[in-house]
C-alpha cells in the first residue's frame, strides 16, 4: 500500500537501519538506478536512493554526507584524497584557489599556520630554500633583513657575524673586496677617520689591515 515499503518480504512503514529505501524496496544498496546517491530524508532521517542530495552536501563514495570524513577533501562537491584540479589547494578540508586565511602558507598542496622546520616562506609557498636572488630572512624568503641590526651570514639573516669575519655592507665575508681594507671588523674604503693612510711593510705589524702607529691610522701594504 503507499505509504509502506517492501523489507524481506514484509510491509513494512520504514527501511530498518543498515538498509536504504530504493524506490520502495529497502536494499543494502541502490540497484533500481545505480547511478543514484544514498541521501537521508532530514524530516524522517530515513535513507533514499535520490539524483541528488541536500542542499550543503558532499558526496562521499555515493553516499551524502555533511562533510567529508578525515583525509579527504571536499573537491567541488565530492569527498576526494586530493584536490583534482590544477592551482587549486586543500584549504583544510575544502579545494580552492588559494587559502581563505591570508596569513597561511601553502605547505605540500595544503593551507598551514606555517612552513615545516628547516623549510621557508617563498611568497606563500613552503620550499626547501630561498631563491638565490633572496636571503633567508628567519624562515622568509625576502630581498634583505628586516631588522636593520642584523647581518647576512650565506643568504641567511644573524644577528651578528662570527668570529674571524669581516663586516661588508651588513654581510660576514672572509676577506674585504677589492678596493677596501678592514677597518676592525668592518670593511671601509679608507681607515675610519683617517683618510690620509701612509703604507706600512713591517712583517710584525697585527693581522689587520689598517694599524695604528703613534696616533696615525695607516694601511699595510700587502
């Protein structure tokens, strides 16, 4: 009679748990159209074989469902491993464009609060290392330090230059280019505030470059 549907033989007012009403007949599974998904009636929370599922869905192997279970994403509509289409990213648990949250970074295909230890920030993007254009600026791929203070030690970012290095230019090298001389620690074009510099041969003279005899600042000749 309408109203019933068919369970072992019986009449029967519901499809009993575990089964689905597929049109009438409660089967484990959708057979009269198996293209059909397994949606479930909000009013009676009985499960139907229907063309399409409620409004807010997702479609997990056939079956709606709110959201996709952990693991999956939710790939224009259907529960997927991975999001299919190219550009596009797991946005936790939802495939986009880009992350919603624009202080997160992209880290192997998904949005993330931040890049893994030992990996950098390249314009959103979590990778192995900086570009050789840009230095490591504590985990930011960036054109220079930040903070003004600190020093360029291999394309990274410090907050001072180790011992036996010279200063050129906020960068820890091992020796002054060509057309300066060590001043100290720094590399200058002249020595500090002598500019006058006499050239100095003596092999006993400190390792430094510029050495101050009697008041004179001068320069050793090499």
């Amino acid at each position: 009679p309408p109203g019933k549907v068919i369970a072992n033989a019986y009449c029967v007012d519901k499809c009993p748990e575990g089964t689905v009403n597929d049109h009438s007949i409660c089967r484990t599974r959708c057979l009269y159209n198996r293209e059909q998904l397994i949606r479930t009636l909000q009013s009676t929370g009985e499960k139907v074989c229907a063309d399409t599922c409620n409004d807010g869905e997702v479609i997990n192997a056939g079956v709606c469902t709110g959201v996709c279970p952990l693991g999956k994403v939710n790939d224009n509509g259907y529960c997927q491993d991975k999001c299919s289409r190219p550009g596009e990213v797991d946005d936790h648990g939802v495939c986009r464009n880009a992350c919603s949250n624009t202080q997160e970074v992209i880290n192997n295909g998904k949005c993330s609060t931040s890049c893994a230890k030992g990996q950098v920030n390249y314009n959103g993007l979590c990778a192995q290392e900086c570009p050789a254009s840009l230095i490591d600026d504590h985990g930011v791929c960036r054109n220079e330090c930040q903070n003004t203070s600190e020093f360029i030690l291999q394309r990274k970012c410090v907050t001072d230059c180790p011992d036996g290095k010279f200063i050129n230019e906020r960068e820890c090298v091992d020796e002054c280019p060509a057309g300066k001389v060590a001043d100290g620690r720094y590399c200058t074009e002249g020595c500090g505030e002598f500019k006058d510099c006499l050239l100095y041969t003596s092999d006993a003279a400190d390792d430094l470059l510029c050495v101050d005899l009697g008041g004179r600042r001068i320069i050793k000749k090499k």
